[in-house]
C-alpha cells in the first residue's frame, strides 16, 4: 500500500484524523476537569483546521511542483519540434506514479526524436537518390538523342563511317542506361528484401576460377596479370551461386577499372578458422582513407565525374555489401593511395 503514493496520502489522513481524534478525547476530559468548554473547543477547532490547511498545502505542493516540471518539460520537447528530449530531475526521488510518468515519458520522447532523426534520414536519402537517378538518366540520355538527331538531320551529308561511328556511340550509351536501370532494379529488389538468396553448398574456389577465366581476355588486353589464388583443401560454403558470382564480378571489375596497366589483381580463397576468406586485391590508385568509409554506400564515387566517361553510377559495391549481408558474410576493405586495395569477404563454411 506504501508503494503507491494515494497509499501514502491515505496513511498521512489516516493519522492525521487518529491525532485529532485523540487529541479531542484529551480535551474532553480536561473539558470536563476543569469546565473551560468554550475556550478549548475553540481552540481545538483553530488548531485542528490550521493543522488541516498546511497538511493540504504540502501534499499540493509536493504533487504540483512535479507535474509542473513534467508539464515544462512535455512543453519544452513539443517547442523543439520533437528533436530533443528535455531531461527531467524530479525532486525527492521518489518511486510513486508521476516518478514513473515521468520515465516513461523520458524514454517515449528519447524513442519519438530518433524516429523523426531516422525518418529525415530515410527522406533525405530517397532525395538525394532520386537526384542522382535522375541526373545519371540524363546524361546518356541526352547524348543519345543528341547523336541520333544529328544522324537524322544530316544523314546525306556524313560519311558511312561518319554514321557507323554515330550509331555506335549512340549503342554505347544505350547500353550504359540499361546496366543503370538494372543495377537500380537489382539494388532496390535486394534493399527491399524481396529477393532471398538461394542456398546451395558449392565449392566457391571453383567458382572463382570461372568468373576470374571471364575477364582473362580483358585482363589480357589490358595487359594486367590476373592470379587465382585457391587453398586446395578449401572447404565448400553455403551461399547463393548467382549472387556470389556478382560480388565476384562487382570486385575484379573495380579492381580491373582501378588498376593501370602492368598492375597485378589477385583472387584469392582461403579458410579463415570456421569461415571461408575471399580476397580480391589490385595494385591500383587505392582509396583515400576518409572514402573508405563510403564507398559501399549507393552512388557513391571517389571521383563523381566518373559516370559520364564510364557509366558506373556507383551502384556495384552497395549491391555486394548488401548481398554479402544477405549471407550473415562481412566485407571489408583496406587500401593504400598509390599501392592498391584489397577487399576482403567472408562467408560461413557449409
Ligand atoms: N579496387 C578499387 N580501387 C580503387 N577505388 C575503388 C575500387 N573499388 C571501388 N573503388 C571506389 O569506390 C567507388 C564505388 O565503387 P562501386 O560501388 O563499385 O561503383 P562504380 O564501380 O560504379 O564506380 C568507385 O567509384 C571507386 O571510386
Ligand atoms: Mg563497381
């Protein structure tokens, strides 16, 4: 009954009427000892409503101060937009109802401002994604028109190579708007998790001499050594075939576009205690190490300008972070500017 505070108050009545009441069994009897009726019944009478009215003072001041400061504090949070929680020191310390009121109102405002900060950052980034889309839209798409009008306008007057060299450039950006669109398409499919991996167990050296075999020509062309580098007694993992094949992909095809002639890129596969390490290194331009951090953020650059001269919208290593997530894997990079980067996954063994 002590916990709750209408448990106390109802104690402090309770004793108070008890004090009255006995006081008042005292004053009878002197009352009738010594026949001062009048006088003590008044004074009975004064003491017990003065008793009374600094009672209730107290009670209502201890019970309005807190709300008080609980509604200031309510005010306050509503003022600042319900970005920041007003911290709140009741007095007394005490463990009644407004006590609680007041926690709980502490962790609510704490829970409803980093709501509002994740939904600003939720808003903030479909705006910047929608920029960048848009603007990475344009670009190929204008100089696609620009070309075709051109071919259209003066057909008569431009050679055959002149034309063929027009519609190739024209194919060429036709083709970097779809790797756009299916890059955007396979990102926005794995944020929303509406693809799950389909897990098979298969041995991923053998997988990453297949896809390294893929850019062998390219390599070659190049001229970049391209090592495969796989522990004979590695041990098969539990993954989406399809899904590793593109992190693969997104990490030779960086360390290939990153990497100048003569440099070397290697794969390799090795077991790391209970997990499996693949590693893809170049000894390309390397990355700077405030960029380390952003790079596996969607549409994130190094160098912004990139896009128009090569079509990567910097989508690749978001969609391998996210696949890697997918797999409960991890990614790692490390780099050094001048030197080369290395990005290191891991996967569970099967
Ligand atoms: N191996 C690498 N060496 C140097 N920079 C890299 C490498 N891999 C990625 N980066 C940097 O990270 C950025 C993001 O990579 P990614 O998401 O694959 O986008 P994209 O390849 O489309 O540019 C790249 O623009 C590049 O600046
Ligand atoms: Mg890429």
């Amino acid at each position: 009954m002590l916990r709750t505070l209408y448990g106390r108050l109802a104690v402090l009545l309770m004793t108070v009427f008890i004090a009255i009441g006995a006081m008042m069994i005292l004053a009878s009897q002197k009352m009738v000892e010594t026949h001062r009726l009048l006088e003590l019944a008044t004074d009975l009478i004064i003491g017990t409503v003065v008793f009374s009215l600094v009672a209730a003072l107290i009670v209502f001041r201890f019970l309005t101060v807190r709300l008080r400061m609980l509604s200031e504090s309510i005010e306050a949070f509503r003022a600042s937009g319900f970005t920041t929680p007003v911290p709140l020191e009741l007095p007394g310390n005490l463990d009644d109802e407004i006590c609680r009121l007041s926690a709980a109102f502490q962790e609510m405002s704490e829970r409803i401002a980093m709501q509002l900060r994740q939904l600003e950052d939720v808003d903030r980034q479909r705006r910047e994604l929608l920029a960048n889309v848009s603007h990475d839209l344009r670009t190929p798409l204008a100089s696609m028109q620009g070309y075709l009008e051109t071919l259209l306008i003066k057909s008569e007057e431009l050679s055959s190579e002149e034309r063929n060299r027009y519609l190739q450039v024209a194919v060429k950006h036709c083709e970097r708007l779809g790797k756009l669109v299916q890059d955007l398409f396979e990102l926005t499919k794995l944020e929303a998790h509406e693809v799950s991996p389909h897990i098979e167990v298969f041995p991923i050296a053998e997988l990453a001499q297949d896809v390294v075999q893929k850019f062998a020509l390219k390599a070659q062309k190049r001229r970049l050594a391209l090592v495969t580098t796989c522990e004979p007694d590695c041990p098969p993992v539990r993954a989406d075939i399809g899904m590793i094949e593109r992190v693969l992909e997104n990490l030779i095809e960086n360390a290939m576009r990153y990497t100048p002639e003569g440099g070397e890129i290697g794969v390799e596969v090795r077991r790391a205690g209970t997990r499996v390490e693949l590693r893809v290194r170049d000894t390309g331009r390397g990355i700077d190490g405030e960029e380390l951090h952003n790079i596996f953020d969607r549409y994130y650059r190094v160098d912004r300008a990139e896009f128009g001269a090569t079509g990567n919208a910097g989508l690749g290593l978001a969609i391998t972070r996210r696949i890697v997530e997918l797999h409960g894997g991890d990614i790692q990079v490390q780099s050094t500017p001048g030197l080369g980067t290395t990005f290191i996954v891991d996967f569970a063994v099967a």
